[in-house]
C-alpha cells in the first residue's frame, strides 16, 4: 500500500491510500497545503494500528451515547500536544 499526495486545480493538497493492486481504498479531503496533507498521513500512519472496528452490519444492542470528548484546549488555547503537531485533530 502507499500514499499518494496530489495537488488540486485550486491550489488544495490531498491523498489518496492505494493498495498493491492499484486500486484506491481510502481518499483524504483536501487541504490547503501540502504540508498539512502530510502531516495528516504521518498521523494516520502513526494511529491506524490502534484503529477500533465498529461492524453496523448486525442489529445488536443501542448503546449508550458517546461521552463528550475531552476538552482540546488549556488555559482557553488549544492543547497541541493532545491534537497533533499539525493542529489537525487526530482521525
């Protein structure tokens, strides 16, 4: 599997994860520089082992609504530490 990181007509940078075989599995939404695009890849290439799966193909149980998630910011300025050195939230 690899990457691809491609720049749009209006200036945006995105990606794409294709397999071995060519075929795209996964694209990204387009950023506005290439740096931050990467940044994003560098964070799912770091993150996607730890990746839940949720199957919705079986009716089972509800479950309880997710919890509020934990405030991204101290001291009221965003905690970049907790969302990545992009300042992308993890996906």
């Amino acid at each position: 599997m690899k990457f691809l990181i491609a720049a749009a007509d209006t200036g945006s940078f995105g990606f794409s994860l294709v397999g071995d075989d060519g075929q795209v599995i996964a694209t990204g939404r387009q950023y506005a520089d290439k740096a931050t695009a990467l940044a994003v890849v560098a964070d799912l290439m770091r993150e996607v082992g730890s990746a839940a799966i949720e199957d919705r193909t079986e009716p089972g149980e509800p479950t309880e609504p997710a919890a509020a998630p934990p405030s991204r910011t101290v001291d009221g300025e965003p905690d970049l530490a907790r969302i990545g050195r992009s300042g992308i939230p993890p996906v």
